[in-house]
C-alpha cells in the first residue's frame, strides 16, 4: 500500500530548514525548500527537476531556480523534449552502460550486474533521507545495479501515481507525486554510483499494469493479450513510453529500459485469448524495443520477461511454450540488447528447488552463448529463510561457472524511518544471513569479470 500519509506530510509541511541535509534536495523545478547545504557538502544539479547535497565539499552553493513544467502531460501528445543531464554528475556515474559480446562495459572496460530489486524506491512515499538508507543498504552488499519500477496507472489521482486515467485519455504525472519520485530516486542511485534497470509497465494488476489500459480504451471484459496487439492500447503505451524515457534521454544513471515486468498472454484476472501464442509477445517485444530505440540512442533496452523456454514435446510448465514467451526467440530480436529471465522453482511448482533452478540458469547461459549477447537472471528467491543461504549459493555458483553475464536478487530490504520496506517473504535485509552469501557472491562475480 502506498504510504499517502507520509506523502501528504511532506508536500503539505511549511517548514523550511535552514540548510539541507547530506543528500538531501537542494533545488530544481518547484522546490521551494532550502537551497543550501550543510557543511561538508554542496548543492549538485543532477538534473532540471533535482539538485542533491552531496558530501566532499567544504562550502555550500546553492542550486539555481527555473521555471517549473506543466504537472501533467496528456498521453496523447507526443513529447519532443528531453531533460538534459547534471553539469556536474558524481563521476561513478558518467558514461552509459553498453554491451560487448555477452559483457556489460562502461567506458569501454568490463561492467559486472549484480545486486537487487527495490520496485518500491520510488512508490511508497519515502523521504530521500529513507531512500538513501535502503541505497545504502543494497550498495554495502556489494551491488551495482537495482531494478526498479517506472509506473503506476491508476484511475484516482490519490497518493503517488505516474499515469492517471479518466474514460480512454490519460495524463503523465510529472509532480512531486509522480515522476518527480523518480527523479528523486535517480539523484540518490547517482550518488551513490548505482544504475537502474526500469520497467514501463507490468502484466500485473500491481500498480495498474497493461489490463488498465486496455479495460481504459476498449472496455471491460477484454482479454489480457490485447494489450499486445490493438493498435490504440500499443500508441497510448508508446505515448507514456515516450514521455518518460525522454525525459531521460541524457540520464546515464540509468543502465537499461525494460518493456515489462514479466508480459505473458494472461494476467491476473484476465485471459488469455484463444489465438495467443508465442508470436504475439515477440511481435510487440520487437515492435516497442525498434520505437524505443528510435528516440533513445544512449540506453539499453531488454524485454523484463521470466524467460520462459519453448522446447517442443516438454511439459514441464517453464519450458513448454505455453505462456507466451520464447526466451530464445526474443533474445534474437536485433533491436533488444540483453536477455532476462527469472527463478522462483517454487512458484512454478518445481519439487527439486536448488538442481532445477542450476539447470534453468544453465539453461540460460548456453542461449545466452548461442546468441551472443549478455543475460541476466533479474528475478529470483525462496520464502524458505533456513535453506535460502545454501540454495542461493549453489545458484551464484552456478552463474559463476556459466558464465551467466549477471544477476538481481527478488528483493532488497532495509529498515526505514516508520518500518520495513515491503516484504513478500523475499526480501533480504542485512541482518538476514542471506546478506552475507550476496556480499561474497558479489565480489566473487566482479573477480571474475
């Protein structure tokens, strides 16, 4: 649940502090709280819409005022701006992530993907002091990269939301309840020199997801893969696709794009049509990574899918074919840069959880080699909190010896102003012992390049 008290609090408070805090907001479009900053640090324009006091600096500055945008922009009108980038950004994050053979490089030497998923980061109301906190958190486990989400559909303009709907016409949120949360989340991952990974959208009813748009558009009652092929839902995508990634056309803090969280022909209480396969998601995969493509030349673009497998004559559940996804197949789509799939053997009703998932990341490695290109489990967890650590360790072994280009834990956790971040069963927080396997399997996979 979004935490809309603590939202609340913080854009109706008249308090203005004297100075603000390391890493606190110093400026940008609309802020109207404190341009200065304690001792130790100084004001750093990251982008038009946040400037960041970061420590290293014996002096304050202050941040420079502009004129703010409009607060929403309609998703039918076709955005041909772009926010420019920081003037001065913190040097670990200069440069954008590209990829050589089945390598991550930045700045032409060799770039390890490891860490976690914070879907929450920029959805549940935090204070950039708390966003900090849980960046912290996920850095000291020795993580490079964090996945996180970049939508909320909604119907109700409550709470933090990116993308309000009202009958088939929707409207970007660009206040600081909309994309302003991510820039300030971009500005915290920046200074602390963590790229993103982040998804436009989920096949999900979490935080609205594709059956809002088409239930918006076309009505009730739809199947869940129209979203893939009716060409009004696909231009309302686009448009909302559009403004945010040009918004961030120059941000290099971000890594890579990802068209969906997990797209399948169903979703969660909506069908599957009768004449859904898998061409339809690889059809549209190929479709929106080429329009992506056309307006962002600097970021990566991959689909976000489980990498479910299409072996003909296999009935095992991820492997047959049945759900939408042909991971070798999309991994051939020239104009998606890298592979992602995911591990959850319990959910998927697989007995044998550590053999089978070393299988699945094998599985993986070798489409991954066939291909070309890199590919990373970005998912994957047990709720088992005994087994956990030695589970994941046979997997990290395995992507050690596979060659696997990378992975991303199913989710980070940290202890925060008013409580934990959200926690499914997943969730590693440092005190679990699981922290430790991540640290070690960490510097294992930046040793071994």
């Amino acid at each position: 649940m979004i935490r809309t008290t603590l939202l609340a609090a913080a854009l109706l408070s008249t308090t203005v502090l004297a100075q603000s805090p390391v890493y606190g907001q110093c400026g940008g479009q609309g802020w109207t709280g404190a341009t200065t900053c304690v001792s130790g640090s100084t004001c750093v324009l990251m982008n038009p819409y946040y400037s960041q006091c970061l420590p290293g600096a014996a002096t304050t500055t202050s941040s420079s005022a502009t004129t703010p945008p409009p607060t929403t922009t309609s998703v039918k009108t076709t955005s041909t701006s772009s926010a420019p980038t920081s003037t001065a950004s913190n040097p670990t994050s200069t440069g954008f992530v590209k990829t050589s053979g089945t390598k991550f490089t930045l700045n032409g030497s060799p770039y390890t993907v490891v860490g976690s998923n914070a879907y929450w980061l920029p959805l549940m109301g935090y204070s950039t002091a708390d966003i900090n906190t849980a960046l912290t958190d996920i850095v000291n486990s020795g993580a490079t990269t964090v996945r996180t989400w970049g939508f909320n559909e909604v119907t109700s303009a409550n709470g933090i939301y990116f993308h309000l709907w009202n009958g088939a016409t929707a409207t970007v949120n660009t206040g600081a309840n909309g994309l302003g949360m991510l820039d300030t989340v971009i500005a915290a991952a920046k200074a602390h020199g963590i790229r993103l990974i982040i998804a436009l959208t989920n096949n999900w009813s979490d935080y609205g997801g594709m059956d809002v748009y088409t239930q918006q558009i076309l009505g009730s009652g739809q199947f869940h893969d129209v979203f893939f092929t009716n060409p009004t839902v696909i231009s309302a995508f686009k448009s909302y696709v559009q403004t945010v990634v040009t918004r961030y056309l120059n941000e290099s803090t971000i890594m890579a794009w990802e068209l969906s969280n997990e797209p399948r022909c169903g979703g969660s209480n909506t069908q599957a049509s009768p004449t859904c396969n898998n061409t339809v998601i690889t059809n549209w995969a190929s479709e929106m990574s080429a329009f992506i493509k056309s307006i962002d030349k600097n970021h990566l673009v991959a689909i976000g899918d489980e990498g479910f497998m299409n072996v003909p004559g296999d009935f095992d559940y991820p492997y047959s074919g049945t759900i939408g996804i042909d991971f070798v197949a999309n991994l051939a789509i020239p104009t998606l840069d890298f592979g992602t799939f995911h591990l959850y053997p319990g959910s998927w009703g697989e007995s044998n959880t550590e053999p089978w998932g070393a299988q699945w990341i094998t599985d993986h490695a070798t489409a991954m080699t066939n291909a070309n290109k890199p590919v990373i489990v970005e998912e994957f967890g047990i709720t088992n909190s005994s087994t956990r650590p030695t589970v994941y360790q046979e997997w990290y072994s395995t992507v050690i010896s596979t060659g696997l280009t990378g992975d991303l834990i199913w989710q980070a956790g940290s202890q925060l102003t008013n409580g934990p971040t959200p926690n499914d069963g997943y969730a590693i927080f440092p005190t679990d012992p699981s922290y430790a396997v991540l640290k070690a399997h960490a510097a294992a996979l930046k040793a071994r390049g």
